[in-house]
C-alpha cells in the first residue's frame, strides 16, 4: 500500500492540521520493522495498532502536546461452512493478537 493510500496517516495527519500542530514527514516505510526502527532510534513518531506496540515504546498523550486519534475497528469474516483447523489456529491467533487489552 502506498503512504498515500493509508487511512491512518490521513487520521494522524488531519488530527495534527486540526490541533493547529506542524509536522514534516521524515519517514515512510511499507513495514512495521522500518517504522520502528525510525521511532526507537528517536527519529519519528508514528502511530501504531495500541495492541502491537513493541516493548520500550510508548503511546503520547494529549497532555504531551500530542492530539488524539480516532478509535479503529477490524473485522475478521469466516466462511461459516470451513472446518479446517489450521484455518480455525490462525484465525484465533489473529483475535488474539488484537484484542490485547479488549475485553471481548
């Protein structure tokens, strides 16, 4: 996906047009690797899933000078008729490793 077409660089970028704050783009990357790479070197801040933010990284706050985002939800459609286990792993595992601090 090119950066252009990411809804969640539009959300940050208009929540930081509208808190009146300017910003410049320094970083770009196709994947969370790069991403981090940039924040944990004290390059960039992005903004990331709250459920896969690695360890030693943290979520800025509006008392920090840094506006909030809109809320995003994911929905995971299933063929109702599959019977496949490894299907049924992956699909649990993906629940799982979104829902990390959701009550589902």
């Amino acid at each position: 996906m090119k950066g252009d077409e990411c809804h969640c660089r539009d959300w940050i970028l208009a929540a930081l047009k509208q808190a009146g704050i300017e910003y410049r783009i320094a970083y770009t990357s196709p994947s969370m690797m790069g991403l981090t790479a940039a924040i944990s070197a004290g390059l960039a801040v992005s903004d990331i899933i709250q459920s896969i933010v690695p360890p030693g990284m943290r979520q800025l706050q509006p008392e920090e000078g840094f506006p909030a985002l809109p809320s995003a939800a994911f929905l995971l459609n299933r063929n109702p008729d599959s019977d496949n286990c490894v299907v049924d792993s992956l699909a649990d595992h993906i629940k799982k490793a979104f829902a990390i601090g959701i009550n589902l």
